[in-house]
C-alpha cells in the first residue's frame, strides 16, 4: 500500500494522515499524455489524501442524486448551498470591480485638482478645468454655459434637471444637446449635465460631458463623482472668488 490510515481517538473521528506525492510521483501520473478515466481513478485511489489538499476541487464536484423518485434533503440542501455560492461569487465580483473603478476614478480626481490649482479663479479656470476634464476622464467634449447668458427659452430645457439638482446621465433632447454642445456632439452621442452651484444654491451653470458613444454615459450610472465635478468647478470659477 502507498498511502497508511491511522485512527484518531479526537471526537471518534476517522482521520487520513496526508502524504503529498512527490513531484516524481505526480510527473508519472500525467507524463504528458491525455489521462483515462481509468488512470484518474487509479491514480485517486492510489492517493486518497488528494482531496485533503485541494480542498477547493471539493466544492466543485457534481456526484449523482437519488432516483427522481426519492426525496434527498442532504442533496437539495447541497443544491441551495451551491446557489447561494455561486450568487455571493457574482456579489462579490461586482463589489470588487466597482471597488477598482471608484479606485481609478479616485486617481483621476487627484490628478485633476493638482493640475487644475494654479489657474483656479483665473480668466483661464473655466477652459483648463474643462481640457482637463477632456484629458483625464477621457470625455469626447467638455462644456460650460453660464447660467446668466442663457435667456428663458434656453434655460427652460433644464428645469426638471435643476429641480432635482442631481447630474443627469445618458441621452439627452435635441434642444438640451444644442445649447450645450452646439455640433460637437452627435445626436446619437450621450452626456452628463451636472448642475454647478454656489453653496447657497445660486445656479452659476451647466457642466456637459459628452460622448460620442451612445451607451458612454448611462441613466444607471452613479453621478457622486460627477456632483463632485460641479462642487469643484463652481469653487474655482472667478466669479466665486
């Protein structure tokens, strides 16, 4: 015999003393060829403590139920149990994804405060902050209208958005994209508007991000770093000196 199993009297419990094969062992096993059934069996039955360290190939395995006939509760628990894992791996990803974007977008934001410093409340903080915004955040076109150069008829456009004072993502009408960006953004294109305010809430303007793409920006998005974006501009306009 290759492998020796020895009794432990801890709890009653049968236990198997682990023997990893040696890298000889396991280079004979596969030797470069395409494996049986028979061969992976042999080879599992000669080395039963395989399972002990690979702990994780044991939650993989599929072994058969019980007839359709027979009801398994151990089997049905183990199907739930499966599902539920597999719904937490999908969780997880997508926290862990978000995670790294926020992470990206967090760099992003770095960069452009430290590169935007020097000419923040100068003539030129409008048009650095918005190539830098074209740069950084890899936006098709960057704009800035000033609230009070827009008469009624141009403003009406935006007064839903402004009633709810959160950035609006994803396609926008025809008259919101010619205000903002005239014949720079497709009308197949998608944007952010993102209302720019004083701390008291006086409306100074509308930032627009655009892109050409039509799924660049989505309605389902989140807008926090975008309302960061109209915080940070409104503080650096010169007007807000």
């Amino acid at each position: 015999m290759k492998t020796v199993s020895q009794m432990s009297n801890t709890n009653g419990a049968l236990a198997l003393k682990p023997r990893s094969p040696s890298a000889t062992e396991a280079g004979e096993a596969f030797n470069g060829e395409t494996l049986t059934a028979g061969q992976v069996a042999g080879y599992l039955r000669d080395h039963p403590e395989f399972f002990l360290e690979h702990e994780d190939l044991v939650a993989d395995l599929t072994l058969p139920g019980p007839p359709a006939e027979v009801a398994s509760l151990p089997h049905r628990q183990l199907a739930i149990w499966r599902q539920r894992h597999k719904r937490l791996d999908g969780r997880l990803a997508q926290i862990i994804r978000t995670a790294e974007e926020n992470a990206r977008h967090d760099a992003r934001m770095h960069q452009l405060v430290l590169r935007w410093l020097p000419s923040v409340h100068n003539a030129d903080s409008v048009p650095n902050f918005l190539s830098l915004l074209s740069t950084l955040f890899a936006v098709d076109v960057a704009r800035f209208v000033d609230w009070d150069r827009l008469d009624e008829t141009r403003r009406t456009p935006f007064r839903a958005l402004l009633e709810s004072n959160f950035p609006s993502c994803g396609r926008i009408t025809e008259a919101q994209r010619t205000i903002l960006f005239d014949d720079a953004l497709p009308q197949t294109g998608s944007a952010a508007i993102i209302p720019v305010r004083q701390e008291n809430g006086r409306i100074l303007g509308l930032l627009g991000l655009g892109r050409n793409a039509p799924e660049g920006f989505r309605p389902d998005q989140g807008t926090v770093f975008l309302h960061q974006l109209g915080e940070m501009l409104a503080a650096g306009l010169p007007s807000h000196s």
